[in-house]
C-alpha cells in the first residue's frame, strides 16, 4: 500500500490530483497537508474528506513541527509537493513570503522525509532509503524565464527565472535536485505548463474572465495581450504527475506541456464567445448572470470584446512566451496531453456556470480587497 502525503491538496492542481488518485487507486492512504491561505479552500475537497482513506492536517511546509509529526505518526512512503505561494503578481507585492514558503518549506518537507525514509548508511557514507520512497516537486515551466517566437523549454533549458515566483520556485527545484545529489534521495521534478480546469482560483486567468463576464465587469488584460502561453487540462496533467511518481526515472525531471499554445487576448476573446455561445443555447445558464432582473430574458448582445475587454498596465518582467516540449514523458512514459483546449475550456466554462456556490465561497472577504488592489488602479 502506497501512503502519500500532498501539501497544497485543497489549491486548485493538488485538489484535483487528490480527486485522481482517490478514483485510480483504492489501495491507497493519503494526508492532505495545506494551510488554507486564499487558495486553498476545504470546500473543494470536502467529499473526499468523507473518504476514509484521507487525512487531512492543516499547517505549512516549512512548519517543521507539523511536518515532523506527520512523518512519525504516518507511514508516508510518497510526497507530492503542491505546496506553494504561486501568482506572480502576488510575489511581486511581497516576495519574502514566496521566499519562506516556496524555498523553506520545500527544504523542510525534504529534510523530514530523508529521516524518515533512511535505515542506515552505505560504505561510502551514503544514506540508505527504504523500497519504494520517493519526493516528486510539482514545479513551473516559468523557472526557464521566457521565450522568442520559436522554439520550446526542455529538459535540459536552463533555469532563467524572472519574477520572485518563478526565482523561488527555481529555488526550490535546485534544493531538490541537491538532496538528490548530496544525499541520494530519490526524487523526481516535473514542470509544467499554464494549468486550467475546475477548481481554478479566481485570481488567474481563466476562471478570472469567466467570473468578470458573469459579474458584468470588464475584463483586464495585460500590456497588449500578445503574451503567449501554453495550456495543459488540470487532469491530463494529474495523470503526467501520477506517472512521473510511480513509473519516472528517479533523479530526473519532466516537462508536461499542453500543445495549447496561444496569447492571452485569444484565450480571453474565446472565453467571450464560448459563453455566450453555451448561454444561447442553454438559456438556462443565464440565471448565473448578476445584476439582471430577470436573467432568462437577458439580452447577450453586450457579451462582445468591444464591451468587455480593457487593457491595463502591463505586469513587471511579464514573460513574453512559454512552450513546453513534453517528448521525454512521452517517449519514456507513454503520457501526452488528452484534452484539445477547445474541449477542455468548454468543459471548464460550464463547471463554473454550474459550481457558482464554490466561487462565491472562495471568492469572500480577502479576495476583494485583492482584486482592487491588483487591477482596480490601472
């Protein structure tokens, strides 16, 4: 029987991670560590919960009292680290948070699993670990800093981060690889691409747009929108991190990329019309408009780009482009990315429209303050 430990369980990625493994697996045990901070909300793991299988525990990664006691009360054999303060706008108002957190904890969750994992040393001083552990850090393709018009990350990139995320998150993998150096830990690193799918916290692109076009507000998008991204299905990339942890190579890294190449204007601007599209045909998806007296009777004609969008200042050191190249899970592990973004946003549009009670739960308070502060202004 595997035991796992996910930090960052209740955020948007490990969330849904949580909810694969639980279907994939049964003979499995599991303890959810996050410290509910904004992004992290018991709301969307609440039935699996229920699952007698799961533990959950809250706390931080770099609390190292709260991680020591788990790896004595439990008998983890896998760590998947979600764990991370993980905007770039957010890092770049308070970077020493991204610092503690992201660098820290990192080192912390590693530190305690190498005592736990260790039964003694090898001749050449080596630590010894039990069968079947490993420590997998579920990373960014942001650590290899921007690209031109052509070419992909790889492997073999190097790192080049530009925001105090992205530099923590460097941080982070470079602790790892080190315990993999130093002390021979198994590990492995996967980095991926811009992540969207249900459970997506309203700070970031996607579920941002959704939100402000059913709120009726204008739709900020950075500098000119020509910034480019890939995106990759929230659950293709659970099955990419599922395979990286059982079947990867120890010691190597992964990149899992979408083959979803395109520029956030594009992204916002088939938001538009991919709404009011499922409204048309579905009018009962209108009752999720606010401010309207009488939704059904809505008149769609102001969901248009002319209407809605509105450019703002752009972000400091706003990476131009990222694209992955994910040949090596591929040819080595047999994952490639499912989901057509054209069928993954669609699937993701009507979760929202059908999941609004979750968006205003985690959307309360905090946020709001947040989002003026972010875009209010500019």
């Amino acid at each position: 029987m595997n035991n796992y430990l996910v930090t960052g369980g209740a955020g948007f990625i490990g969330s849904n991670y949580v909810k694969y493994i639980l279907k994939k697996h049964k003979d499995i045990r599991l303890v959810i560590l996050d410290d509910l901070t904004y992004a992290g909300n018991l709301g969307t793991i609440k039935d699996d919960l229920a699952d007698e299988r799961v533990t959950f525990i809250k706390g931080n990664i770099d609390n190292p009292e709260i991680v020591k006691e788990i790896f004595k009360n439990h008998p983890i054999n896998l760590v998947v680290n979600f764990a991370a303060e993980s905007h770039v706008d957010r890092s770049i108002e308070n970077p020493q948070l991204f610092l503690q957190t992201n660098i820290l904890g990192a080192q912390n969750l590693l530190d305690n699993a190498k005592k736990s994992w260790t039964t003694g040393k090898n001749e050449s001083g080596y630590p010894i670990y039990k069968e079947g552990v490993k420590f997998l850090q579920v990373s960014t393709d942001e650590v290899y800093g921007s690209l031109g018009e052509t070419g992909f990350f790889t492997e073999t990139t190097p790192l080049d981060p530009r925001s105090p995320y992205s530099a923590s998150k460097a941080s982070a993998d470079m602790i790892v690889m080190a315990y993999a150096e130093t002390y021979k830990m198994p590990i492995n690193i996967t980095r991926c691409s811009n992540n969207y799918g249900p459970y997506h916290f309203p700070e970031k692109l996607i579920p941002l747009i959704i939100k402000n076009i059913l709120e009726k507000k204008k739709l900020p998008v950075y500098g000119d929108g020509s910034n480019v991204r890939d995106w990759l299905y929230v659950e293709d990339h659970c099955k990419a991190i599922d395979e990286v942890l059982l079947n990867g190579r120890t010691g190597e890294i992964y990149n899992v990329g979408g083959h979803n190449e395109k520029k956030n204007i594009d992204i916002v601007k088939i938001i538009i019309s991919t709404i009011k599209r499922i409204m048309e045909e579905n009018p009962d998806y209108k009752k999720t408009l606010k401010g309207s007296e009488n939704p059904l009777q809505d008149n769609l004609e102001w969901i248009n780009e002319d209407n809605l969008i509105t450019f703002v200042k752009d972000r400091l050191g706003h990476d131009q482009r990222y694209a992955i190249d994910p040949t090596k899970i591929t040819k080595e592990l047999g994952w490639y990315p499912e989901t057509k973004f054209e069928e993954g946003i669609v699937r993701t549009i009507r979760w929202y429209l059908e999941n609004q009670d979750w968006v205003e739960e985690v959307t309360s308070g905090d946020y709001q303050k947040y989002y003026q502060q972010m875009y209010g202004n500019r």
